[in-house]
C-alpha cells in the first residue's frame, strides 16, 4: 500500500490542517492511496487541493516510511509539506477538516480526538524550526525503515532472572516469544494504521474479543492501566506489555507481580490521581472477594463499609486516607494483602485470543458483521483449491509448494509476488487439524453406509471419542460465540434458515444446494434462527454440525437461540433423553451439558444491511424494550443460562408470536400497543400488524424475519408483508410439509424451497 500524506500548514495563524477520518476515528493529516500512474507529487497537490478547495504550495518532502521489510505491516508512506497559500485562505475548507494551533492540538490529545499522536510531534518540530530559520527537515532522518523491536522473552529462572529487565520478566513470564510478539504487532497496527499510536477508540476495538460482556463497560480502567505515561496514546511496547500483564499465564510472583500490581494499581485509581482512595479501594476489594468465590459477572453488592476499612487499614496508609503506589507494592509483595492475582486477567490467554481472533475478526475486517469497520485492503489467499463436478472440496494446495514445484510454469513468480506470502486464515482453517475438522471427519463416517454400518448411525464403539470431541469443539467455539454482541451485524447475501429441530437429512440437502464446499468459499453467509434440537431424532448431529461449522468459519455462520435452546424445554422433549440414550447416563449429561454452555452464549438476534431483523419468536414489548432495540438487546446477561427468569427480553424474543387479524376477529380486549398473551403456548405474548409497524419504524428496520412456527410450504408471509415465516425441517414430527431458506441479496428476500424428495 502507497499512501501520500499531507502536512498542510498555515503559517499565519501556525496552525495545521487536519481530516476528520471515518466512522469517528479521530483527527489525523488528510491522506490517500497512491492513483495507478500518479506521481507522488501530483497525489499531495490532489489531496490538499479537496481539503482547501484551493491550491496549496508544496513545500518540501518531510519524510518517507518505507515498512516493506516488516512481515505483517507493509506499507510505503510519503510524507510532504505543504504551505497554505494567501489565495487558499480566503477559501472554505472540506466540512471534515479543522485547523488546529499547538495549544487547540494538546487539548485534542487530552481529549482523545485525534487517531493518533503525529499531527502534535510534527508541528511542534515544525514550529521549533520555524523560529530557529531551520530546513523544516534538517536534522531529521528522511527515509525511514521501522523494524519490529523485539522484547527478549527471558524465562525466569534462577540464573538469568536478575540479568532481565522487569520488562523481559514479564514478557518471558507471559511466554511472548517472537512469534507472538509478531502477532500482538499486526494486530496492533491493523488497528491503528497510518498511524503508529492507539488511540482510545482503537484500542476499544483491539480488546473487544478479549474483555468479556460484563467488562466492557470497564474498557476505560483497561486503558488507564495500559497508559502508563499518561499520554491518552499507545504505543505499542506499552500494548504490548499490558497484555502480558493481562495474560492468565503470567505469573503472580517476583518482578512479574510488581508489574502486574503496577496495572492494577491504575486500574482501580479512577481519578488517575496516583493514590488511591477508600471508595476506589472498595472496589478493588469487592472484585477479589468475587473473582475468589468463582463469580467472573461481577454485579454483586459491595461488602461491607467495615469489612472494606479493615482491609484498607492493612496498607501502611501515611497521609490524607490515601494509598500511594509504593505502600499498595510493599504490602501486596509482603502478603499484608491477598487475592490481587485473580485481579486484571483475561479468560484466556493472548495467545488462544489471538488465534481465535484470526479466525473471528480476521485482523479489524468485520466485514460480515458490521458495516461501521472501515474496508480492509484484499490479500490473496494461501491456498488454491479443487472443486470435484459435484462441488464438494476435492483438495487444498498451499501456494507456497505449487511455487517451489512449478515456479518454471507460474509466471506470476518472476514478479516475486508470492516469495514474502504472510500466513492468513485460510492457512489455519485449511492447514490444521483441529477439534472441527474431527467432527466433520465422524459425520462423513455417520453419514454413510457400509459394510459395518447403516446410514445415519453410530458404531457402538465410537460413542466414547465422539463425547471427548464434541466436549472439545464446545469449549472451543464458545470462546468464539461469547464475544459477539447479543444482536449481530450482518452484510447481504445471506442465506436464513428457521427451524432444524434434528432434521440432518435435511441440513445435509441444504449443505449441497448452498454450501457444498463449506461456507468458507461461499459469497453469502448463512444465519440459523435456533431451535436446532429437539423433536427430530438427530439433534446431537445437527447441533455438532452447526458448532463445528461456526469455528472454522465464524464470519459466515450466525447460530441465534431458539426457544428449545434452553434446559428445561430439551428434558421436557427429546435432547436430554437423546443424549443418555446414545452416551449413558454420565458422559450423556456431561455432552448434553457442554452443549448448553454454548446455548448460554448464542446471540439472539441479528440484523443485515441494518434493515432486516432476524430472531427465533418475534419482536418485544415496549414493556420489555423500551429504547433503542439493538443496545438495549446487547445488554442482555451473557451468559445467560435461565433466560425466563434472567432477561424477559430474551424470553420474548425466542418466544413470541405474530397474531393475523381477519376482518372477523379483533385483538382481545386488553392488549397493550398491539401485544397480549399467547394462549397457544402459555408464555411469551402475541403481536399485532400496528405492533409490528410501530416496531420497525421505531428501530428504521423494513422487515422482520422469524421462525417459530411449522409452515406447509416451509414459510409465510404475514402481517403486510412486513414478517416472514421460515421453517427448513421438512416433515415435521412426521407430517407432510417442506423446508425451506430466504436468500437475503440485491434488495430482495427471495423465498427458496428445498426439494427433499
């Protein structure tokens, strides 16, 4: 990537020109991507000309970044300045740009509203120069090559430990090695890029897959804790060691401890005063009261005012009730205070977040899911890969080995397009075997029929692997569910799917009409509205199937819960028995338990183009959701094991119903804007057309698309037009009617039925 940056300056008012850039990311220098055939010169007078509306006097050329040596960050950055001239300054600028003084860009970095840092530095040596008559870039290095600084990993042990740095301790204590030093850089820099510091905003985004639901509104502690120069901006070695301060692996001992204590400390001195309060200690407290009693939800009442004071007096407090950093260092590392090591933890490590997050955010695209991330520039594939005429996935070739073996026959290698390939997550998702892939590898077994076996059946002996994988893929792929929001953003095409309810005859029909090849190398992706076991006799194969599809490919498959996700409605049916009935009663109710934590976690609804709405039952009461739907839906508890007793709004939306008024029938007398109970299934509430439109007006949705209910021809169209009905189990509960999807792309819901005969 060639980026042309420009540093506008007004010498009059010594003021700089900065771009306000998208989606809220902050003030920053105007900036664009090098045009085909475009000098970098011509590239600077175009992007000043559309931020002054008038021409600009190109100064100099300040500096050249050229980052093609590092692996994970390649890019070559131009930096010109440019003087406004008189005929500019009469002119308007661009409605998102600003002139900012020193004084007005110390006040935005304190603020926090800049992306980052450089716009201060530059000016400020432009200034200095200015007045000492200097070469704006003498004395400056013109062309600079970054390189990615290493922090030597030093275990510690007892022969090297007093040789190490507290830093290298706590680097080798977390087990960063180079590697995922490496990967802490690129994630750090897709983030924050062009610019090298993070900013609040950025940092929000880098941490949203590691701070569990119930932290999140905690991500200003975080930031504190990680800014210990106190300069509102990240560089990345202070990134860097916040998170091995954070990692679970770090040790809670020696010159580690003192790190750690260090970022605790900050975190809890919500004044950033440098001493911490009584009223700021409480908290502390009552976090480790809660985390040592297992309570990772920490919502809970304070302990007692006394019990607070007693603690807070076993610190050598000198002055003004106030506990300074020293005295909180000295008494944690005496033991005159306990419990700070389950203080400021991830649940995981940054290691295992940093795969995961490969998979799940696929490094700041959120493509899929949110529409709000800017576009993350196309990189090729690792792997090239052969379809059978069927479609299904013949075989996968790393394009690093078809180069060493046909490099005479690919042309495209004389241009060294390929000699520095960076790994991606095809590579990971193609290339490794994981808990998944075992999965998938047992249904194809399932599936067939051979000399030992029926079609659709288990052998006896494979009941006992099976539960050992199953167990596995569900602590995996709940690490992935947890951390989506409870109302997911998605992008057309997309592919909706209701009811299942343990039909994996036709999940597998479904399979080769939409995603033969798995959904990886389709375009669309494909939401799955809950209610996946239960009723039919294969719920154990289709929920596997659906989890093991959700890790390999988090982006493309969406899994909401259903109203049959629940504990208490699977013993009342058929899950529970089905899982003693094919593991025995102890490995039976282990599976059928693991399986649930991941229910606990599945989002509820989903929203695409940010027009379509998409849950399992209908929309909510007013009662229930008076606000905005999407925020007040993500703040539903997560996780969320009692749905009917812990969140109303759940319940409703896995339980409510449309309700079709003919010109015979009225809505019962007592209905409230449009709800009232839902007789048929005594619980959850009916919904009326005037309801519905209310709804989708208030939240500027166009539709809503649902399950729930079994239809004949596999969906329904209802209240106006403005709600579908989709079910894709065909004969259900041994009855006569077909399944069927709606294709979600190009403005339209197109209604598809499956064929299952």
């Amino acid at each position: 990537m060639k980026l042309v940056i420009c540093v506008i300056i007004d010498k009059e008012r010594d003021a700089i020109l900065l771009c306000e850039q998208q989606y809220n990311r902050g003030y920053w220098f105007p900036y664009d991507e090098l045009k085909p055939g475009e000098t970098r010169v011509l590239a600077a007078k175009r992007i000043s000309l559309k931020a002054c509306s008038s021409d600009c006097d190109l100064v100099t050329l300040l500096k050249i970044r050229c980052c093609d040596q590092l692996p994970c960050f390649q890019s070559f950055q131009t930096f010109y300045l440019l003087n406004r001239g008189k005929a500019a300054r009469n002119n308007s600028i661009s409605t998102n740009h600003v002139w900012m003084t020193l004084e007005r860009l110390k006040t935005a970095v304190k603020n926090r509203e800049l992306l980052g840092m450089e716009p201060l530095f530059q000016l400020k040596s432009i200034l200095e120069k200015q007045q000492s008559h200097e070469d704006p870039i003498l004395g400056s290095q013109v062309i600079e090559e970054p390189v990615l600084q290493f922090i030597e990993c030093k275990q510690p042990d007892q022969n090297n430990q007093t040789n190490a740095s507290p830093q290298e301790q706590l680097i080798g204590s977390a087990k960063f090695n180079a590697k995922i030093q490496e990967k802490v850089f690129k994630e750090f820099y897709s983030h924050t890029f062009p610019s090298e510091y993070m900013s609040y905003q950025t940092f929000g985004e880098a941490m949203d897959n590691k701070i569990l639901a119930p932290d999140k509104h905690k991500l200003q502690h975080y930031f504190r804790a990680f800014d210990s120069q106190q300069k509102s901006y990240l560089t990345y070695s202070e990134y860097l060691l916040g998170l091995a301060a954070l990692d679970p692996n770090t040790s809670h001992g020696g010159a580690p401890a003192e790190q750690r204590c260090r970022y605790i400390f900050r975190f809890y001195n919500t004044t950033n005063s440098g001493s911490i309060s009584i009223d700021e200690f409480r908290e502390l407290h009552a976090d480790v009261q809660n985390l040592k009693g297992g309570k990772t939800n920490i919502n809970g009442d304070p302990p007692p005012y006394n019990e607070v004071l007693a603690a807070f007096n076993s610190f050598s407090i000198q002055t003004d009730h106030k506990l300074q950093l020293t005295d909180f260092l000295n008494s944690v590392g005496q033991l005159k205070y306990r419990g700070t090591s389950v203080l400021f933890r991830l649940n995981s490590s940054v290691q295992e977040l940093l795969r995961v997050s490969k998979r799940y955010k696929e490094s700041k695209s959120e493509s899929s899911f949110d529409k709000s991330v800017p576009n993350q520039p196309y990189e090729i594939a690792d792997h090239c890969v052969t379809l059978k005429k069927s479609g299904t996935l013949a075989q996968v070739e790393s394009l690093r080995t078809m180069i060493n073996r046909n490099a005479d026959q690919l042309s495209y290698t004389t241009e060294n397009a390929f000699k520095n390939l960076p790994r991606s997550s095809s590579e990971e998702i193609f290339d490794r075997r994981t808990v998944a892939t075992d999965i998938q590898d047992s249904l194809r077994y399932f599936e067939k029929r051979d000399q030992t076996k029926e079609a659709l059946t288990w052998t006896p002996s494979s009941f006992a692997s099976l539960a050992k994988c199953i167990i596995n893929l569900c602590k995996e792929v709940r690490e992935v569910i947890k951390r989506e929001p409870r109302c997911l953003k998605v992008s057309s095409p997309c592919y909706i799917l209701g009811d299942i309810h343990g039909n994996y005859q036709d999940l597998v029909c479904f399979e080769k009409s939409l995603w033969r090849a798995t959904p990886l190398l389709s375009p669309a992706s494909f939401v799955f509205l809950g209610d996946f076991v239960d009723r039919g006799i294969h719920g154990l194969e289709v929920i596997i199937y659906l989890l093991a599809a959700k890790y390999q490919c988090p982006k493309k498959v969406v899994l909401l819960r259903g109203n049959h996700e629940i504990r208490k409605v699977q013993q009342m049916f058929s899950f529970y028995r089905e899982c003693m009935t094919k593991f025995g009663d102890s490995l039976g109710k282990e599976v059928w338990e693991a399986i649930n934590t991941v229910f606990d976690v599945l989002p509820l609804s989903a929203v695409i183009d940010d027009k379509i709405l998409c849950l399992h039952g209908g929309i909510p009461s007013p009662l229930n959701c008076p606000g905005d739907f999407i925020t007040t839906v993500n703040e539903i508890p997560n996780p969320l094991s009692d749905p009917e007793n812990e969140s109303p709004l759940a319940w409703e939306l896995m339980w409510n119903d449309p309700y079709s008024i003919d010109s015979t029938n009225q809505a019962p007398v007592g209905a409230t804007g449009g709800f009232f109970n839902n007789t048929r299934r005594s619980t959850g509430n009916f919904f009326t057309t005037e309801a519905l439109v209310a709804f989708l007006e208030k939240n500027s949705f166009t539709h809503v698309v649902r399950a729930h209910e079994v239809q004949q021809v596999g969906f329904k169209v209802q209240l106006n037009g403005r709600l579908l009905t989709v079910f894709s189990s065909s004969h259900y509960c041994g009855g006569t009617n077909e399944a069927a999807t709606v294709l979600c792309d190009s403005g339209k819901l197109r209604l598809i039925k499956l064929d299952t005969t």
